[in-house]
C-alpha cells in the first residue's frame, strides 16, 4: 500500500540523514558505493540515494494527490453528466410544456370563438324561430281565408247551377297534396326541392274548375356547408428526455383550417411515445482479435499472444472483463524446444535494439557498473550484420549515449567501461522522458522492415514531477511502434505498474533480485528479445561482427557433422563393448571418451575437456 511505501522511503532518509538507524535492504540495495558505504548527508549534502528517496516520497505524495484529484475529476464529470441529463430532461419538458401552453391557449381562444358563434347563432335561431311562428300564422289566416271564400264560391256555384239549364253533375278538378320529388340538389349553400302532385278528380270538360300546377320547386338547404378541420403532415419526433433508459418522446402537427359550420373537429396535434436510446447499464464492447504476436521466446517456451481491445466502454453496471480476462487474452505456447544448455545465444534477426538505462542515485554507483556489465554482455551477444542497438540513459534528465547504429568500432566504444561506466548521473527517475527519447530515436534511424524492442531496465517507478502520469502516454506510443520489454531490479513495488507498461505483460516483464543477479542472466535474456537466435559452442568475447558471425556459423556446422560422427562411433562403442566386456574400458579416448571427440574439441576452439562450452560438456548432456 502506499503507507507501507511511505513507510519504507521514510526509513531511507532517516538513515540518510545519519540518525544512526540504518535501513538494512534500502541501503545494502539502494544507497551502496563501491568505496565510500551508505551516504550520508553530513560528508556528502547532494547525497544521490537521500536525494532520490526523498524525491520518491514527493512522488508518492504527488501520486495521491493526483488520483483524489482524478477521483474528484471522474465524480464531478458523473455529477456533471447526470445534471447535464436532467437539464436536458428539464429543457425537454419545458419545451412540451410550451407547446402544449400554445395548444392550450390556441384550444381557448377557438374555445372562446365558438362560444360567440354559438351565441350568436342561438340568437340568430330565437329571430328565425319568431319569424318562422309569425309567417306560420300569418299563412294559416290566409289558407283560412281562400278556404272560406272557395266554400262561398262553391256554395253560389251550386245555386247558379239549380236555377239555370247547367247539367246537375259538373265536377272541378281536384289534386292530392304536394309531394317532394326526389331529394335536394345540394347538402348545403342552396339547392332545388322539386315536387309535385296528382290530379284525383278530372274537371268537366265544359264547366269545372281547371287544374292547378301538378310540378314546383323551391329553395332547399340553404344553409353554408360544414368545413371540416384540416390538419398539415406531422413534424418529426423530438430528442429523447433521456439519454439511457426509457424517455420520453413528442411529435407535433399545425391546423392549416379549423373546423366551421358544424364540421368535423380536428384529430390529436400531438402523439408522445416512449424512447429508450440505449440501456443505462451496458456491457463493453469489444474489438475483433487482434492477429497473434510473436513468440516471446526463442526456445524453452515462449507465448504468443492475441487481444481484444475495448471498442466502447461499459456504462452504468455493465460488465467489462479484465485485461487478462480469457474473453480478452489468449495464449499459445510457442518454441517448446530446449534452450542447449551448455551454448550461448546469439541474436541474428533483423532487430533494432535499443536499452534504457536507469542512471537515478538509487541505482548508484556499484548498481550502475554491474548494469553497465550486462548491457555490455546482451550487446556483446547480438550480430551486427543483422541487428541494430542503441543506448539512452536516463535519471532526472534522459540522453542518447548510443544512437541506433550496426557500426562495430563505434558499438565496441560507446559500451566500455571509460564510455559508459562513466554515465552514472544520480537523481530522479525520469522513465517517461527516456521512452520519449527511445521513441524519437526509432523514428528517426530505425529500420522499416526490422522488428523494433526497447529494453528499459530500472529499479522503481519513475518519481520526477509529473512523470506518473505521462508514463502512460509515452508507453503508448511505445507500443504502438513496436515491443516494449521492462526488466525490474529488485524493487516489488513497482512490479504491477512495470507488468502492465510492458507490450506483453508478463511475458515481457522480467524481475531479478539485484544488480548481481542482473549481470549473471544477462546472457539468458537474449533469447526473450530476439524472435531468431542462433547458439554458439563458446561466449562471444567482443562485439559480434558479419566477420566474426561467419566464423561461429563454420563452426555450427563443423559441431553438427562431429554429433552426427559422435553418435555413428557411440553405436560402434556400444556393440564393441557387448563382444568384448572382459577387456576392460577402451582407451582409445581420454576419460573414456573417443579420440573424434578430443579432435572436436580442438577443432572448435574449446577450453579443456569437460569444461563449460566444450564439445564432451555437450555430449554429456
């Protein structure tokens, strides 16, 4: 935990300010000098280790400082995205409240309107009604009059016609009473009603009352037609009130005519529907797998691994698996081949190598040669006539000491003891700034075609004001560019943070002890940074030139003719020695080997028989 942390960094300073107090693995590890011991601050005020202590307590403190403040940053982003979503709720309803405050005043207003009309008409109806009852009255009086004069006139006729030489029997002409002959022209705005009636007594020919009119017309529906309410297409649908989960949605249309007359009234002008954009509680998406990397080893089984990237994160509750999640990470063993265990490896494939090198007072001065010494070997193991490597050394500040290059005589310069040995700074830990400077080196003398790996090796995380959080940016791009391999010396605190920085977590993240165990496998890291290695009988002593690499490929080929001899005369050996058992072990060999073998191993330059690199070692095994 970061308390513990503290802690620990506490007790590094209390013992580099020379309160008696020392601080057995911080300063055995990380305060030790080749000549002078622990530092102390009284023979030494600019104390490198103290320094660097002191900077990785500012460091954790920053750390903290910076993740409540993230912490505070991602709750006000969440406060700010709920408020947003409400205000945009809000917005949304007061919109609908808008127009359904225009609807409602428009509804009134057609209200009110109708009210007058209908008012109107009412009083329109109370006149038409009187007048209807007056011309009623006034037409029954006069019906009433034609009658009583028709009856005076039918009464005088009848006397006429008893006193004159009339026939008795004159007969006028009679009609039923009107009926309508079909039905109005029009619905409404004045039409034509005909009708008619029939004859039921036929007049005498001479004397009777001739008949009247059997067909009239007359106005009919003289009224103005309905008009029916007209509504315009609907608008489209509105934003939903929500941005997950269920909302709410409208759509609106305008009357282009309301209704008149009596007409149909108008239909719905709004439609609300729920909307659901997407659930509040998401699971992540993910990317398609990536193709499979190459194999993390040369030999001895290695891994290669494909990934799945998060394409859209979850939201709410949703679930999202981890990294190394087997929905996300797949695995494939690769080169389960043994590594020859008596051999070295020598890398021969189109590589541009570059180390980072941790120079910071923690390291100090006896950490730093011994790292010196296994650069110095990783390089020594690699063949120039294929490969490239670089040097950056970083500890406050970050410097190329070493640009990409195969150049033999600048290589075996640049990687001495005067040269490089002599590059210990003291300081702070700047890792983001160094990977900045590998990047940079890459982009600009790395080769297209040539598989790109930067090893940086360091004791910690980097503590340098604000480098805590750009680490993540320049990893990145480290990443995208090519491998990044973290090799961890001996601190287990920064052993999550190194895993998760290097391109194939932890099979390409390495810890050792310290520095001594650091310069003892340093030959064995070869095979984990170079997809092709080649293995030599004997430790390359220089650096590994096109020269140099023809000879140890003559001499492979020479090593695999005398196994195929070897074994051929192990076979002769055996059967010889079932014939003959009584005559004892055949001297025809030192040691009870072949002479062949003797001959082998002066062929190939080895050391003595049985000896580390020698061809009898290689047989024994």
């Amino acid at each position: 935990s970061a308390r513990e942390r503290m802690r620990e960094l506490g007790s590094q300073i209390a013992g580099g300010l020379g309160s008696g107090k020392k601080s057995k693995k911080a300063w055995e590890k990380w305060a030790k000098s080749a000549s002078a011991g622990p530092c102390r601050v009284v023979k030494n005020p600019e104390c490198p280790s103290l320094y660097e202590a002191l900077g990785d307590l500012v460091s954790e403190i920053e750390y903290e400082l910076h993740k409540q403040e993230g912490f505070l940053g991602d709750h006000a982003r969440e406060c700010d995205s709920i408020e947003s979503s409400i205000r945009k709720e809000i917005r949304g309803l007061r919109a609908q409240q808008n127009r359904l405050s225009s609807a409602r005043a428009a509804v009134l207003a057609r209200m009110n309107k109708l009210k007058v009309l209908v008012r109107q008409t009412q009083k329109r109806q109370r006149l038409q009604r009187k007048a209807v009852k007056a011309a009623v009255e006034e037409c029954t009086d006069t019906v009433d009059s034609h009658k009583s004069a028709l009856c005076g006139a039918i009464r005088i006729k009848l006397e006429i016609m008893r006193m004159s030489s009339i026939p008795n029997e004159i007969f006028d002409c009679e009609v039923s009473p009107w009926e309508k002959d079909g039905p109005c022209s029009a619905e409404c705005e004045g039409g034509t009603q005909l009708y008619r009636r029939q004859v039921v007594v036929n007049p005498s020919p001479t004397y009777g009352a001739k008949c009247p009119l059997l067909k009239a017309s007359a106005v009919c529906n003289d009224v103005p037609c309905p008009s029916d309410c007209k509504v315009g297409p609907w608008a489209g649908w509105t934003a939903c009130s929500k941005d997950c989960g269920v909302g709410i949605t409208f759509r609106m249309r305008r009357v282009e005519q309301p209704p008149r007359n009596g007409g149909l009234a108008c239909p719905a002008r709004q439609e609300t529907a729920e909307c659901s954009v997407s659930q509040c509680d998401r699971d992540c998406e993910l990317t398609d797998w990536t193709p499979f990397s190459k194999c993390s080893r040369a030999c001895d089984g290695g891994m290669k691994l494909r990934k799945k990237f998060v394409k859209e994160r979850a939201r709410g509750s949703g679930f999202c698996p981890e990294r190394e999640d087997s929905r996300r990470l797949e695995e494939r063993e690769c080169n389960l081949m043994a590594c020859p265990s008596n051999e070295f490896a020598v890398c021969n494939s189109d590589t541009d190598l570059i180390f980072v090198m941790d120079s910071s007072g923690s390291v100090g001065s006896y950490g730093w040669k011994l790292q010196t010494a296994a650069v110095r070997e990783m390089i020594q193991a690699v063949n120039l006539a294929t490969a490239q490597v670089g040097i950056v050394t970083f500890a406050t500040d970050a410097a190329n000491h070493l640009t990409l290059t195969n150049d033999q005589a600048k290589v075996k310069d640049k990687i001495t003891d005067a040269s490089l040995g002599a590059r210990w700074q003291g300081g702070l830990t700047a890792t983001a700034l160094a990977l900045e400077h590998a990047h940079r080196m890459m982009q600009d003398f790395g080769r297209p075609d040539a598989e790109k790996v930067v090893v940086v090796l360091t004791d910690g995380r980097p503590n340098r004001s604000g480098q805590r959080w750009s680490i993540w940016s320049a990893v990145r791009h480290m990443k995208r560019m090519g491998r990044l391999v973290f090799i961890n010396i001996g601190n287990r605190w920064a052993r999550w943070s190194l895993k998760r920085w290097s391109s194939g977590g932890k099979y390409d993240y390495f810890e050792v002890d310290d520095f001594k165990e650091l310069e003892k496998g340093a030959s064995a890291l070869v095979t984990s940074l170079c997809e092709e290695v080649k293995f030599v009988p004997s430790k390359p002593s220089g650096v590994t030139s096109e020269a140099s690499w023809a000879l140890l490929q003559s001499r492979q080929e020479a090593r695999k003719k005398l196994v195929s001899m070897s074994s051929h005369a192990d076979k002769k050996e055996e059967s010889a020695s079932s014939s003959s058992a009584s005559k004892g072990p055949d001297r025809s060999g030192k040691n009870g080997f072949p002479s062949s073998w003797r001959f082998g191993q002066w062929l190939l330059g080895g050391g003595p028989l049985g000896g580390r690199g020698s061809i009898s070692s290689l047989f024994h095994r």
